[in-house]
C-alpha cells in the first residue's frame, strides 16, 4: 500500500485536474484582473465570513448586516465575470466539502467506503 502522503498528494493532483478547480481558477484569473471587482469580491467574501462566525458563535444577526451581504451578492450576481466566479467558487467549495465529508464518514465509521 502508497504511503498516505503519496494518497494525499495523488488526491490533491485530482482536486487540481477537476472541472470544479479548473473553472474556478480560471474565473478567479479573469476577476482579479478588474481591481473594483476583485475588491467587491474580497469584500463579499469578508463579509460573508463574518456572517458565520457569527452564527458559530451564536450570535444575533442584525437585518443590516444580513442586508448588507444580500445586496452586495445581488450586486456581484448582475456583473457577469463576478457571477461566474462566484458560482465557480460555490462548485468548488461544495466539492471539497463532499471530501471532507467522504473523509468524516470514513473515519468516524472505523472502516471503509
């Protein structure tokens, strides 16, 4: 049997050869090539993670900064280059998620899938 670090690293090589990454890298390229949209994205992105860790600590979330980060999503979903990296980003994301998942699953079972 490969040593787990030759597994992680074959899996990290077919993390890097998926669609999901591809698209994304790609539509982070054409996005950071427009500073104003690269930085309303940094911005979103910002925001939206504050927004969970407000909700994993348990905090209340205010209708203004839940506002704030609808309309700026809005915002970003009318400008096609930013819409095609958000969505980019959420395949990808979703991908990842699904690996560490598998991995969760695996581990608290004991055994293999």
């Amino acid at each position: 049997m490969d040593n787990i670090h030759d597994q992680a690293h074959a899996l990290a090589r077919a993390i890097k050869d998926s669609d999901e990454y591809r698209q994304y890298a790609a539509a982070k390229e054409i996005a950071a090539q427009n500073p104003q949209l690269a930085g309303m994205i940094n911005d979103f992105q910002s925001q939206q993670f504050e927004l969970q860790r407000k909700q994993l600590a348990g905090e209340n979330l205010t209708q203004e900064i839940m506002g704030q980060v609808q309309s700026l999503y809005q915002i970003l979903m009318a400008d096609p280059v930013a819409a095609q990296y958000v969505q980019a980003e959420m395949r990808f994301t979703l991908m990842v998620n699904d690996v560490y998942t598998i991995l969760g699953e695996v581990l608290k079972s004991g055994g293999e899938s």
